[in-house]
C-alpha cells in the first residue's frame, strides 16, 4: 500500500473575492500534491474557506448584507477559482460546515480536559484584519501617531469576558519540538523569527469572544464563540475525520505539510502545535510559510487599487501559462513580483517557444510525412546521450521538488527541453528523410521518447497542457510505440494585453 501524504493551503477568509495570492498558494499546493500522486503516494489535498470572525461580520455589517449570505457568496467564488485553476484538492473544506463544528468542540473539550483553559477577562488590542491579538510592546507608531499592529494594520483595544488557553505552559515544549524537528518551520528564516518571539516568552491566549456570535459555540459556555483562529486552524484535522473516522485521521494525520504565506507562520508554528499537544494529539510535520506575490514589486491593497484578479489572468493567457509562470518565476519561499510582460515573456519563452515548438515540430513531421508511425531505426550513442541529459533533467525536477525548491526543479527539467533542441540541430532529422531514413527513425523515436518523458515530469505544474501532449503522442505503455496525431498546438504564443487591475 502507498504512503499517505497529507498537504494542506491556509483556508482562505471570503470576506472579499480572490486575489492572486490566494491563486498562488493553492496553485503551488497543487503542483506538490500532483507530484506526489505522481511518486505513487496515496495524496489527500484539502483547501477551503475561513469564513467565522470579527472581520466577516464588519465586512457582511459595511455592505448590508447577512454574513453567512457574504460567505457563501465570497466562499463560492474561491471554490469556482480552484475548479478554473485545475486545483486537485480532494476537499474544499469550509469551516461554517456541521462536521468542523464538532471537531472544533471536541478539540476544544480535549484542551480543557488537560486543565489548558481557564475563564478570564481579556483588555488588550486586537486587530481585526489579522484576527489577531497583540501585546503593547509589539505595536507600531503608524504615519498619524496612530497604534498599528507589526503588520502595520489598525488595532482597536478590546475588553470582554474570555476563556484563555495556557499557551505559556508550552513555551519549553515548542522549543523542544523545534530543536528535535529542525525543519518544522521552512524556510530558515522564519524559522528564526518564530524561535526569537518564543524565546521572548509567551503569554496566555484569549480563545473566545462574547462581543459577537459568528462562531462555534464554545461547549458548555452560553455566550462564547471560539477566537476565529482556533477554529480555523482546526480545519486541518477536521478534514481527515477527527473526531470520528479514526481509520481516516490514523491514515492521514499528521499532515506532511501545511502550505501557509509568511504572515501566519506564528498561527501555525506556535498556537496550532500547543493546541495539539494540548489535545495529545500528533503534529503535522512541516510548515513552509512561502513569500507574498507583489504587483510590479507593489504589494497589493485594495486602497492602491493594484488588486489583481486572477481568473482574469487565466482568461487572458491561459490556466497553465499562469501556473507555469509563478511557479517557474517565483523563488518558492521568497516575495515574488508578477507583471503581464512577465507573464507573456516567460511562458513564450519556455513554454511556446522552447517546449511547445519542439513537441509541434516533430509531432507535425511525423503525422505529415509517417503517417504517424515511428520504426526502430538505427541507434548511436547520441541517442542514448540525450535520453541521459533528458532522465538527468526529469530527475533533478523530481529531486528538486522533493525538496518544495519548486522553481529550480522548473529550470532543470527546462534543460532537458534544451538539449532535444540542441539533438535536432545537431541530428537534423528533417534532412535524412532523402538521405539516411535508417537514421531519421531512430532520431523521431528518441524523440519522441524523450518528449514524453518531459511531458509526464511537468504535469503537475502544467496539468492541462501536459495531458493534451500526451494523448496527442498516443504512447502504448505495453510496446513503448507511439501513435501521433496530426498536433493542434498546446502552448500557443501569448501576445501581451493588458489586464485590469481592480
Ligand atoms: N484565514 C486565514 C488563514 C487561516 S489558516 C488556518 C488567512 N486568510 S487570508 O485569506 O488572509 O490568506 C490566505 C492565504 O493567502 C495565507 O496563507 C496568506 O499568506 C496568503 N496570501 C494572502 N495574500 C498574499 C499575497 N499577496 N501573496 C501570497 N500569498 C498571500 O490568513
């Protein structure tokens, strides 16, 4: 039987359409989730919405409309985008579901069957655009002398009756868990920053709210509903069965990865593994916290107006050449910056230019002049040195993105699109047809074989295009022949539009 994977994005908060970043995160979830599936593991993928708090019910109060008619609205359009962006989640959870309302309560009785919780008064700030809470010591003078939060959103000071969770009690726990498990937290350099604010010392965490009800219910506790987060962070195991599926929830959790952007590595590094140790149950093995996607290097806000929508883009220039490019252009882990130049450029120069024009070009010859048959031929060594240099590209890729280094696998399997260019200029197959067809057969099959082989490795970075090549290839696994179809092109050249930003 395969080895379960379990990957996971951050559920999304519908409190407004779906921008790029959210496309971003759950495209290059998606391109791990089908490598993995590729590598034969038995893969459970799951996204979704984040839809309770105090910042659905402002949002849902400021357009006059009900909140959960703003989520199921908000959630829709986030569900449509992962259908449109070839998104293969096996659930798209969204939290204002029955099943993550028990999971939520059991959680919750759990940690308050370890003594974790204890009924307090909170006053302090809380910014609502984080749905976070922050001490005074971590705020920031904002341009007016006003408070921020660090991440340089508006706090407002808050005071209600709330349960806490002893999150002081695992200081020492977490730092163990990061000495034991030195890659829980990727890349290092949030790793850093998470050990240095847990160093600092921590303080006990208000978890339930009494100023408004858009939540779950905290068991026992008329009034209460959860702090957003635990509820939301809850989701990850939600979706695997807990409490009740046992089978599912032994086979999936912990998950191997939680795919999350850098400003909720705290949520994720800190409060969700307390809260699991406190519930004794197991923690997810790793969370990357990837960089944030800016527009021309300008981050994105609704106040600059510099939004961007990214089905618009996908209309524009295709699903794939979208994923293509962010998955190739942006260093995985780091701040990445997209332009529709940058788009256009990438995708027409890999993916048009390099990888399309030379599938197009031998299929087209070969289903024009062949009859769309290959025959055996006769090999030299330079065929067997190019299904080298395409095996050693392909396995770089694999190798690379074993390791979530997601745009260098990118370029090594680009170097194995190189080198069957640099065959047929060297091979010229084109001109033996009159001169030695002997040979020419032998150079369309390696070819042909070794297109393929590029083919499979990029599925999961371009899944449409991929499965397109490869029908149209008609490879017979059993004989290894290939049956070639007269080729429509798969990777059209992209001219540059110009989208709108919203
Ligand atoms: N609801 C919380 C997460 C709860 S997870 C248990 C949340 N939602 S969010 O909608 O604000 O963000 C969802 C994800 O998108 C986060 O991982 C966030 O980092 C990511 N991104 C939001 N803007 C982004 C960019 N501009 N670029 C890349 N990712 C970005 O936080």
């Amino acid at each position: 039987m395969s080895r379960p994977y379990y990957i996971t994005t951050a559920i999304h908060y519908p409190n407004g359409r779906p921008h790029i970043g959210h496309a971003y995160e759950m495209i290059a979830a998606d391109a791990i989730a089908r490598f993995q599936r590729q590598q034969g593991r038995d893969v459970r993928f799951q996204t979704g919405t984040d839809e309770h708090g105090l910042k659905m019910v402002k949002t849902a109060r400021d357009r006059g409309v009900e909140v959960r008619a703003l989520a199921d609205e908000m959630s829709g359009y986030f569900h449509e985008m992962a259908d449109k962006l070839d998104i293969s989640c096996d659930r798209f959870i969204r939290t204002v579901e029955p099943d993550h309302y028990a999971a939520s309560q059991a959680i919750w009785k759990a940690m308050e069957a370890n003594g974790d919780l204890y009924l307090d008064r909170y006053e302090g700030w809380y910014s609502v655009r984080d749905e976070a809470f922050y001490e005074e010591k971590e705020l920031v003078e904002g341009e007016g002398g006003e408070k921020l939060s660090p991440q340089g959103t508006p706090v407002e000071w808050t005071a209600e009756e709330t349960w806490f969770f002893r999150l002081s009690k695992y200081q020492q726990p977490l730092l163990d868990l990061f000495a034991s498990q030195p890659d829980f937290i990727r890349p290092e350099s949030r790793r850093n920053e998470i050990l240095r604010f847990v160093e600092g010392g921590l303080t006990d965490l208000s978890v339930s709210r009494t100023s408004f009800d858009w939540g779950v219910p905290v068991p026992g506790s008329p009034g209460h509903v959860m702090y957003v987060w635990v509820d939301a962070l809850t989701n990850y195991i939600t979706g695997v069965g807990y409490p009740d599926d046992s089978a599912m929830f032994d086979k999936y959790w912990p998950a191997d990865l939680h795919l999350i952007g850098k400003d909720i590595v705290r949520f994720h590094t800190v409060y969700w593994p307390a809260f699991l140790m406190s519930a004794k149950l197991p923690l997810p093995k790793q969370v990357f916290g990837h960089g944030f996607l800016l527009n021309r290097g300008e981050k994105m806000s609704k106040s600059v107006g510099n939004v961007v929508d990214p089905m618009e883009l996908a209309e524009l220039y295709g699903v794939d050449a979208l994923r293509y490019f962010l998955l190739r252009d942006v260093s995985f882990g780091n701040d990445g910056t997209f332009s529709d130049e940058a788009i256009v450029t990438r995708a027409n120069a890999d993916l048009s230019n390099s990888f399309g024009n030379l599938a197009q070009r031998v299929c087209a010859f070969i289903a024009k002049n062949l009859e769309g048959k290959v025959e055996a031929g006769r090999a030299d060594t330079a065929d067997d040195a190019l299904i080298a240099d395409v095996d050693a590209a392909c396995d770089g890729f694999a190798k690379a993105f074993e390791e979530l280094a997601l745009s260098q696998g990118i370029e090594s399997w680009m170097t194995g699109v190189f080198a069957c260019n640099a065959f047929i200029d060297v091979q010229a197959p084109w001109a033996l047809r009159k001169t030695d067809p002997e040979r020419m057969h032998a150079v369309l099959g390696t070819l042909l074989k070794a297109i393929h082989r590029l083919a499979v490795t990029i599925e999961p970075v371009v899944p449409g295009s991929s499965a397109k090549l490869i029908a149209q290839l008609g490879h017979d696994a059993a004989t290894g022949a290939f049956n070639i179809a007269a080729p429509s092109p798969i990777f059209p050249r992209l001219e540059l539009q110009q989208s709108e930003e919203a």
